[in-house]
C-alpha cells in the first residue's frame, strides 16, 4: 500500500506550487493541523485529573484543574477559531491566484502548443473535475487533515504505550496476568493490528466504490453542463426554435437527471450509508476491547480510575485517526491524479525558439522577407499543407493571396508571422533566418486581421488599442479609416462603450462593425505590414467598396497582405499569388494572370459570371 500511495510525488509539487502563491498558507495550515491533533487530548489528560481528586476527595483540586481545562478549552478554542477562518481565507485566496497563474502560463505559451486540442481537452477537464472536487487548495486541506491525523495516532500510542508499563498492584488470578505489560502490551497490539488490517482493507473496498462514482458523476455533469449550455447559448436558440427541438432538449435534459439520481446520487447515498455503518462497526469494535483493557488495568490496581476516559480516549483516538489519515491519504491521491494535468501544463515548455537579435528600427518600413524552400505539416501529422514554397514579399506593395479552400492561404500567413515554424526550409528578414531574432520584437512587425479575428468584452478604445494607454487622436484616426466611426460617435459612452453584455453597459453590434472595429485595431498598431485575412466577409458591397478605396491611404508606405476569396479586391492589388495544394503556382497582377487564363483566371471567371449576364 506504501508503494501505491507514495509511487508519485505529485501531491509534493503542488504543495510547492502552492507555496509560491502564498508562503504562510503551509506553516499555518500546519500549525492548525497540529492545535486540532492535541486538543482532544488537553480534555483526555485533565479529565482523567479531575476524577482521581472527586475519587480522593480533593475537592479545591479537582475544581481547579476544573477551571484550568475549560480556560484551556476556551483558548485553544479561540486559537482554533481564528486559525480555521484564516484558513478559510487563504484557501479562496489559493484558489484565485491559481487561476490566475493558469491563465498567465496560456498567455505566455507560443500558439502552437496553445492550438493543440489535447492540451485544452485535459486542462479543460481538468479545470472541470476541480470545479467539482476541489483544487489545490483543497490538496493542502487534505495534507493538513493527514499531518493532524498522524500527530494523533502518535499521541495516542505514546499514551498507550505508558498505560502498559504499568504494572498490577494486584498479582494473583488471570486478571493480573491480563494486565502484565508484556500481555496488555501484546493484546492492544493485536488488535491495533487486526483494525488496521480491516480499515486497510475496507477503504480499499469502499476507494473503489467511490471511483467508480466519480468517473459517472463527472461524465454525467460534463454532459450536464452541455445541456443547459445549449438553452442558454444564442445561435442554438434560433435553431431550438425553428426546428421545434424544445420537447426533444426536454427530454434529455430529463432522462439525464433521472439517470443521475438512479445510478449517482442514489449510489453516493448507498455507499457513504454502508461506509459509515462499517466504520462504526469497526471504532465499536476497538472501543469495546479499550473499554476492557483499561477496566483490568483499573481492576489490578495498575492504574487509577480517572485513567480510565484517558486511555479509552486515547486507543478511540487512534482508531478514528488510522482512519481519517487513510482517507486522507486516498483523498491526496485522487485529486492529484487530475491535477497532475495543471504540473503538466505548468512544466510546458516553448516550442518556438526566440532568438537574440533585435528588430532594426527603421522608419521607411524596409523590411525584406523571403520564404526559402519552405514545407510545413501541423504537428501530429506527416500531411504537408505547404510544399517547397519559394518567395519573396514585395516591399510596399498590395499583395493579394489567393487560391481555394484548403490551399495553404492561411497557413502561409501564420508561418509568416511565425505562430509556426516551418517543417523544412527557412524565412529570412532582411537575409537572416527569423528564428535568430528576439520573438517578441519579431511579432511587432505584423499587424493581423485574421479570418476568425477576436474582439474582446473591453471598452472599443482598449480594443483597438490592444492596451490600456491610449492615444485617443489616433483612435479616432483609425476608426475613420476603418468606416466604424458612425457607429461608435452614435454611443453615449463613444470609444468607452465596452463591447457585448457582461457588462450592464456593453452593447451588441453587427458581424461588419466588429469587422470594421478588427482592422482599427490593425491600422493602430502601425506595423510594417498589414495583413487581412477576408478583411471584408462580413461587410455589404458598399462598405467593402469604401475600404478598398480608402485603403491606399491607409497602408501607405507599408506591405499589405490580403486573403480573400471575393475575387474582386484583388483589382485593387499590384501583386498576386495564387496558391494550389501548398504551392505557389501563380504570381503577377490581375491582368497578367488574366491573360495566362490559368488558375487564377478560373477562380476570376467563376465568380464574375454570378454578376455579368
């Protein structure tokens, strides 16, 4: 069983863990686990005290001792009272900076270990189970239910122990040799053996019991959670509506609450009644033997009678403490079993290499980027997205990408910005690899709307400036070059409006204002190169027609990038390539291509013959 409770030191790292978002929370935890181990025991010894004086007709003594413990009680009772709440305090404070420190470690991780669904599969688990059972804070509960535990099975055979020195006064009859230290000693040894044997073995029945509960229960609250997720998402109420789903949802939502009844609460409420009555069984069976050992040790003589509620206290201690520090333990062991997910994403380590050189400053934006033989596959899969790609991007051009679903466009685009790097080959800036400059300074060169673009429930002028220090004349200014500035003069709050409603004065706006909103935030930035994944998706003709137009004065002097499957905003580039299965099989203007009545030509001609007749 050692070996099994002990094989891992999870419970260890997440103590230390804990430890580094808050250094008092383990001494005082301690401190407490030690308090509430010798507090029984202060009535346990005076107890005993008291009777001896009533027996021996020490009155003043036995009303002093008296006095002594129930001041004692009543400090120890403070003390605890006061420790128990700081406890309390510092475990929602745990449970917060967690949290926190989770959400930093995502931020500060390089995209492709984010993008990687297993990582948000265990940790989203994980966060689950924890929201369920408890989470670090509560692993610290259960070290200091183990540490006050072990503290107590200690005293308790200290005490034991002492009772079996003592000898008879009484030295004839089989009650004398009963009470013979060697005999006394060796009987409460046996049976001190024979309940631990069956605890041990009882809590390895009932731990698996509970298992099994556990993986039901989570799963059926998983599911749960799904479910009254879909009544309360948006998009699925309008299908809900339409398609008439709502007896459907219902009776789902039903079936799953009568199966939890029936094979998880009901099953919780049929173990923990079985646990309790066989622990009972058990500390009555330790307790009946304690009662009569103490009576021989009393009936020879060996010991006074006040020692009888010392003793039986303290072999009733012992068997409650084997116990709880057993369950203690098991508890340990499961919760950190799932949280060794949360070590685990805490100890990921970057996938991408920064390198040392800094980004050259320079104010006319010449920046030369060159993809040299790049190939790229996702990672997990041996399927190349890009193949072989040689390229350079033109300085202060309008360059368009182009091609099919599936061709490798946005892809491009990522190893561009390096959210990847290549599989095989190199892209160099200014002639030297990407990976040798500092990452952090290499991002600043990009200024990104991609397709999936996210705004966040933040005021629009923290939104666009991607930070809380804003230059309010340059705000303004992008969002006139953006087209959203009619709609965001026309709120009360202007550029303070936080956008969506977990805020009372959040707003909702259209698919084409928050796109409008997205590439404020680009032009803001005022990187070298602008890049727009469907920069227009979302927007009707005439908007889209606005930008277009606006847009040679809102890129000038930078290399702008556009992806787009509206054929047409290509017109408005001078340079496109046209990708094809990973490969670059086309690159000129909108003309030239035309005229090579190629790819490109294909992909033009498909779409303007929707708006000739």
């Amino acid at each position: 069983m050692r070996k099994r409770w002990f094989r891992d030191n999870t419970g260890l790292e997440l103590m230390k863990v804990l430890h580094s978002l808050d250094s008092s929370a383990i001494p005082v935890n301690m401190l407490a686990a030690v308090l509430t181990a010798l507090n029984p025991y202060i009535d346990i010894f005076l107890s005993a005290v008291v009777i001896d004086d009533l027996i021996e007709k020490n009155y003043s003594k036995a009303i002093m001792i008296a006095v002594i413990m129930i001041t004692a009680d009543f400090i120890m009772g403070t003390i605890l009272m006061l420790l128990e709440r700081s406890v309390r305090i510092r475990r929602q404070d745990i449970y917060y900076k967690f949290k926190v420190l989770m959400r930093k470690k995502a931020l500060e991780l390089d995209y492709e270990t984010m993008e990687n669904p297993k990582m948000h599969e265990k940790i989203a688990y994980a966060e689950r189970t924890a929201m369920l059972y408890g989470g670090i804070e509560t692993i610290l509960f259960h070290y200091k239910e183990l540490l006050a535990n072990l503290i107590s099975v200690v005293t308790a055979v200290a005490l034991v122990i002492t009772m079996c020195l003592y000898r008879p006064t009484i030295t004839k009859g089989i009650l004398s040799v009963l009470s013979q230290p060697l005999v006394s000693g060796g009987l409460i040894l046996i049976i001190l053996g024979i309940t631990l044997a069956l605890t041990k073995k009882e809590t390895a029945y009932f731990e698996k019991k509970h298992k099994e509960i556990f993986s039901r229960h989570t799963g059926a609250e998983l599911l749960s959670q799904y479910l009254i997720g879909i009544t309360q998402d948006e998009k699925a109420a309008k299908v809900i509506r339409i398609y008439d789903m709502r007896d459907m949802l219902m009776s789902n939502i039903k079936n799953l609450k009568s199966t939890m009844e029936e094979n998880v609460y009901a099953k919780m409420g049929n173990v923990a009644k079985k646990q309790h009555f066989t622990e009972l069984s058990t500390n009555g069976f330790l307790t009946l033997f304690s009662y009569f050992i103490v009576s021989v040790k009393i009936l020879t003589g060996a010991i006074s009678i006040g020692s009888f509620t010392k003793y039986t206290g303290a072999l009733s201690q012992f068997g409650k403490s084997v116990n709880d520090s057993i369950w203690a333990l098991h508890n340990i062991r499961t919760k950190s079993a799932f949280m060794k997910d949360f070590l685990d994403f805490l100890s990921t380590k970057e996938k991408l290499h920064t390198g040392t050189i800094p980004i050259e400053k320079r104010l006319d934006n010449d920046f030369r980027i060159e993809f040299k033989n790049v190939s790229f596959a996702y990672p997990g899969t041996d399927q190349l997205i890009l193949k072989n790609l040689n390229c350079k991007l033109t300085l202060k051009d309008k360059m368009a990408v182009v091609g099919r679903n599936g061709a490798g466009k946005t892809t491009f685009i990522k190893l561009l910005c390096r959210l990847y790097d290549p599989t095989e080959g190199m892209i160099t800036l200014n002639g030297i690899d990407i990976r040798k400059y500092d990452y952090e300074e290499y991002l600043t060169l990009f200024s990104v709307v991609f397709q999936d673009f996210k705004l966040f429930a933040f005021p629009i002028k923290e939104n666009i400036a991607a930070n809380q220090r804003i230059d309010k004349v340059k705000i303004q200014k992008c969002l006139n070059e953006s087209g959203a500035e009619g709609v965001v003069d026309a709120l009360p709050e202007k550029e303070n409006t936080p956008l969506f409603n977990f805020d009372e004065e959040g707003i909702r706006v259209s698919g084409g204002e928050l796109q409008k909103l997205a590439i404020a935030r680009a032009l803001y930035k005022d990187a070298p190169f602008v890049i727009l994944d469907e920069p227009t998706a979302a927007l009707d003709p005439i908007s889209e027609y606005e930008i277009y137009t606006r847009f040679d004065e809102m890129v000038k002097d930078k290399t702008s990038i556009y992806i787009s499957h509206r054929m047409s905003s290509c017109r408005f580039c001078d340079d496109i390539i046209v990708f094809d299965q990973g490969n670059i099989v086309e690159r000129g203007n909108h003309e030239e291509l035309l005229g090579r009545n190629g790819n490109y030509a294909k992909l033009w001609n498909a779409q303007a013959k929707y708006y000739v007749s």
